[in-house]
C-alpha cells in the first residue's frame, strides 16, 4: 500500500499533462463499447468541477482527479478525461447451471441485459473473458446435461447526457438489479442509493460530486493516511480496497509524472 505523500499539482499543469495518457478506460470498459460518446468540453468541465472540490476540502491536488479517472476516464486519440454520464454495470454472481438449455438461456437473459463478455467453465473447458458469441458457440456444443457454471463480465456504458444514462440504468433498476455504479464518481446505487432524492440527483455532477467527497472524508478522523481513505472509498474489504489503492496510485503517478521505479 502506497504510503507516500501526494504531491501538489496546478490545475493548469494537470491539462498539460492530459496528452500523456494512454487511451484507458475505466475498469469496467468494453471494446465493445468503444465508440460510446465523448466531448472534450463536457471532460473538462467535469474536471475543473474536481479541481475546485480538491481545492475546497483541502484534498490533495490531483487525488479526486487519480479517482475519477480510473472509475469514468475515456480514452479518446491518447487523451483520458473524467465522463460524468457513465453507467457502470457491477457483474452478477456465478451461476451453476443444468445442462445446455439452462446455460444458454442464462446467457441470453445476460446478453439482454448488455453484457458483453462472459467467464464459463464446463467439463473440459473453461473460458475468461470471452465474447458472447463464442460463449454461445462453446455452450451450443455441451451435451444436454453438462453442468456450467456462468458470469458475465462487468461492463460500463457513457452517454451523451443525463437523460441518456439515466433511461439505461432505470432499465436495470426496473427489472431489480441494483448492482449499478452511477455517474462520474461511480457511486454504487445498491449501496448508496438511499443518500439521493432520485436517481437523476445522482447524475447530477455536482450533487455526484459532493456525496463522493462526503464518503471519502467521513473516515478523515479515523487515523486512516489519504491511500487509507481512498481504498475505504472503494470497499471496506481490504483485498478490494488495497487492489483500488494501486489503481488509483498508478493513475496519480501518471497525472503527477511520477517514476516509481526512479
């Protein structure tokens, strides 16, 4: 677990920075999804709103920005920037299926869904990260009583606006799954949807925003260093949140031009 201090950083040094980044999607990110919509401006203004909140709660300049970039950042020609319509779409469990048939309609429930890629395993095969065609390809020559065991990847999806991301997660949240992280700040609806009025408040950059700031702080007193409180952001438990803490690290060493092996 990083312990090191964050350095301090401009605003305007950070957008000198931005053509350093490789095209880096959030953790969730699909190439099938690869073409989803991107604005330069709506980014950047995206990422001034987190400068200021770095600003005005004396968060170390460049942290939130490390955050959001690992959970919404959109790569486009090199560039990663913050996407504030964002959708991430949490993976269900594992199934354990009867046969061919069973298999093969849990997939197509899944595909309906959007998931697009697929971990399976059956006697003689067992397949991470495949598309959905050559899962259903796979599945389609088991016998009628193979036993699979089934998970769609997680995924996320970025839109043009509000609306857009909010009519897709309703979907999701009509038909009872929950298991969605919304907005720039990727906050998890199952879990934190209570603290929103509606789910467009959720959406809502600056309302998104200051709930993410709230949770990153509320521990501050907890004797926790700023990388504490950023795997707490992620997960309370530690394999979770100390996997989080390297993401959100090598993204800050990026936007800091930091050598770690220097």
């Amino acid at each position: 677990m990083p312990n090191a201090a964050p350095h301090k950083i401009t605003v305007k040094f950070l957008f000198l920075l931005l053509p350093l980044f490789a095209a880096i999607g959030s953790i969730h990110a699909q190439a099938e999804y690869a073409s989803d919509p991107f604005d330069p401006v709506v980014a950047r203004n995206a990422w001034l709103l987190i400068s200021e909140a770095e600003h005005t709660h004396n968060i170390p300049p460049g942290l939130l920005h490390a955050i959001s970039l690992v959970e919404t950042g959109q790569g486009i020609r090199g560039w990663v920037l913050p996407w504030p319509y964002t959708v991430g779409v949490n993976a269900p469990s594992s199934r354990t299926l009867s046969g061919r048939a069973a298999a093969l309609s849990a997939l197509n429930q899944w595909r309906a869904m959007g998931f697009v890629r697929f971990d399976f395993r059956a006697p003689g095969i067992a397949r991470s990260n495949a598309s959905a065609a050559e899962t259903s390809a796979q599945l389609s020559a088991l016998s009628d009583l193979s036993p699979v065991v089934l998970q769609p990847r997680p995924f996320s999806r970025r839109f043009n606006n509000t609306q857009e991301a909010e009519n897709f997660a309703q979907r999701f949240l009509s038909s009872g799954y929950t298991n969605l992280d919304i907005g720039m700040m990727q906050i998890n609806w199952r879990v934190h949807g209570s603290h929103f009025a509606t789910l467009h408040q959720a959406f809502n950059v600056d309302s998104n925003l200051a709930y993410a700031v709230q949770y990153l702080l509320e521990n501050r007193d907890s004797g926790r260093d700023w990388w504490g409180l950023v795997g707490r952001y992620h997960s309370g438990t530690a394999y979770y949140a100390n996997r989080y803490i390297r993401n959100v690290y090598a993204m800050y060493l990026r936007i800091h031009r930091v050598n770690p092996s220097a």
